[in-house]
C-alpha cells in the first residue's frame, strides 16, 4: 500500500510542477494544446497550463538585429553601389511569427532579409547616384521601413529601423572613372568661372585705378597752373615793384639775368656789335648808380 501512496505522491508533485510556468521579462509566450495555438501574446509573469496536454514556447521579445552583408544595386542611371547596412527588428505578433518562421529566429532571419533587399533594391532603382549618396539618405531610410513592414507583416515581425552604414562604388565598375571624370570637370568649370570673375575684378580694379590716376594728374595740373599762375602775378607784382622804385636797377638786374642764361653752358658764342645794347653793362667804367 506504501509503495502506491509514494508513487501516487510522486505523480501529483511531477503533474503540479508541469502546469506552472514562467514568462520573463523580456520575453513574450505562445500557449499550444495538442500542437493547436491556444493563447498567443502571453505576457511576462507566471501562468499556468495542463500538463500533458499543452505546452508552451517563449521567444525574445527585445529589439533584435539583422546585420547583413553588403549588396550590389543599380540606380535609376544604371549605375553599381553596394550599400551595407543592418536592420532593427522585433516580434510583434508572436502567433504569426510562429507560423511564418515555426519560431525559428534564424528563418526568420532568413525571410526578413531578401525582404529588406527587395525594398532597398526598389527605392534605389528610382533615383540618381547623387540622390543616393548624399540627398534622400533620412527619407530612404523611412521608405525601407515602410515597405520592408508591408512585406514582413505577415511574419508577425515589425522593423524598427534600417540604417545604411556606408554606400560604395564598386572597384570593378565604370562607375568610380565617371564620377572622378564628372568631379574633375565641375573642378575645372569652378576654377575658370573663379579665374573669369577675377579678371574682371582686376579690370574693373585697373580701370578704376587709371580713372583714379587722371583724375588726381588733372587735378595736379589744374594745381599746378594756378600756382604757377598765382606766382607769374607774384612774380610781376613783384618786378613792378622794384622798376617803379629804381628803374635803372630793375634795367641792371634784368640784363644780369639775360647774361646768365646766354652764357649758361658756358660754351656760347655770340657775335654782337659793340656798343650793342646788350652790352652796355660790359663797357669799361660803367656803373650802377646807387638807389
């Protein structure tokens, strides 16, 4: 009798702790009864079920990653980029999760990534190498998102995010030549449009210095002929005086002058009568009257 109440005992604590079970934080659990879905979307916490008869799977309910090797794709210009980038995702209906990936994280990693390629490969394919490269890249990433969650939703997976890490041209494609040609040549058209405005600001630099430069040599001219102008009157003003004082003196100092400037050089030969007027204050005794 014993022996059964043991084995009885034994039975009841084996069945007990088969029907209790624990959902942890980060994870999310799906109820089975004879491989039927029963409860889907369990939270985390302790529930219980019948042992023997149903059973219990948990799957990770965090932010998960796929991080996929780069790929080659063509924009709307026929031009190769292979574009890296990784994806961001969760379950976010553990009962068709279940069912799209028999709650294997790798197929369903496997089904997610042609998914997020096709979507990629799309968006690419409508724009130019320039947009791809640097123009739509926060925009492109949203279009990923929205198209890779309309494909996966029937995964029960939501994409969180899709970032591209880094786009390049392929060494074994035209693609670089081109891009260094059409680089070199907005260089080139950037270096003469800049030469071409720097000729023209020295043109107009040198055409505003010689403006600059007659009007001052007119100005100095115009100066000049009035000073010059201004001391002839001085001058006059000046020789009038002294021939309305002493006549004879003014005579003398005038013929001085005539003097000097005949014989500046000091090799002049002039032939002259010799009671020429020129002469008078040559002649022997001549004197000038005192004033």
């Amino acid at each position: 009798m014993r022996p059964i109440i043991v084995i009885v005992a034994v039975l009841a604590v084996l069945l007990g702790m088969g029907s209790v079970y624990q959902v942890r934080e980060n994870q999310v659990g799906i109820r089975f009864q004879f491989g039927r879905v029963v409860e889907s979307d369990i939270q985390p916490g302790i529930h219980f079920k019948l042992p023997l008869v149903q059973s219990v799977l948990v799957f990770d309910r965090r932010i998960l990653t796929l991080d996929a090797q780069p790929e080659r794709y063509l924009t709307s210009e026929k031009k190769d980029v292979n574009v890296d980038f990784f994806v961001k995702w969760r379950i976010r209906d553990v009962r068709r999760y279940y069912q799209g990936t028999a709650g294997n994280e790798l197929a369903a990693l496997q089904r997610l990534r042609p998914i997020v390629t096709e979507a990629i490969r799309n968006e690419i394919n409508q724009r130019t190498l320039q947009d791809v490269v640097s123009g739509e890249r926060a925009y492109l990433a949203q279009r990923f998102i929205q198209v890779a969650n309309q494909a996966s939703e029937s995964l029960g997976i939501e994409v969180v995010d899709v970032r591209i890490k880094r786009i390049d041209l392929p060494e074994d494609s035209t693609v670089i030549g081109s891009v260094f040609d059409r680089m070199r040549a907005e260089r080139l058209r950037v270096a003469n449009q800049l030469r071409a405005e720097g000729q023209e600001a020295a043109e107009r630099i040198r055409s505003d210095a010689e403006r600059q430069r007659v009007v001052i040599v007119a100005e100095a001219e115009r100066d000049a002929q009035r000073l010059r102008g201004e001391g002839d009157a001085r001058a006059a003003e000046i020789y009038a005086g002294a021939y309305g004082r002493d006549a004879e003196f003014y005579a003398f100092y005038r013929s001085l002058e005539a003097y000097r400037r005949a014989f500046a050089d000091g090799e002049g030969v002039m032939v002259l009568d010799r009671n020429a007027e020129f002469l008078r204050y040559f002649e022997q005794g001549a004197r000038v009257p005192a004033r």
